[in-house]
C-alpha cells in the first residue's frame, strides 16, 4: 500500500465522521431547544441549592424521557467565578 492509498483512506474516514457529526448536529438542531441557565452564587452550593438542581435534573429527565439527563446536569453543571 503506497503512502497516497494510506492518505486517501484516511481522508475518507476523517470525511465520513465529519459528515456523520454534522448530521447529529443538524438533528439536534432541529429537535431541540438548548436554553442556557446561569446559576449565580458568592461561593460553594449549599444544600438547598444543590437540592433545587437535582429537582431541576430529575424533572427534566421525566420530561425528556431520557434517565441521562439527570447525570448529564448533575455531571456538567460547572461553576465560573464572575471575577
């Protein structure tokens, strides 16, 4: 196998999963409503807040029907200092 055959190969999968990503971009596009939140706080979550985001988890995972949603919330949720 030549370097140019090895080269075609793999442009043609780079390709591929290219077109396979933006397709599930596309779907995700058109299916879904991505609404960004934005939790404020002066420091760590207490309990009460952490309680009130994993209500807000579990919720959103009856209503999507999907029982990920709940870890991908509690997992994803990342907290950015204002200063």
């Amino acid at each position: 196998m030549t370097i140019m055959n090895i080269l075609v190969m793999t442009m043609t999968t780079v390709c591929n999963k290219v077109n396979n990503l933006l397709r599930v971009v596309f779907f995700l596009l058109t299916h879904h409503i991505f609404q960004p939140i934005a939790v404020e706080t002066l420091g760590p979550i207490n309990e009460s807040a952490r309680a009130f985001l994993d209500d807000l988890g579990r919720r959103i995972s009856v209503l999507s029907v999907d029982d990920r949603a709940f870890v991908f919330i509690s997992t994803h949720l990342c907290c950015h200092s204002a200063f």
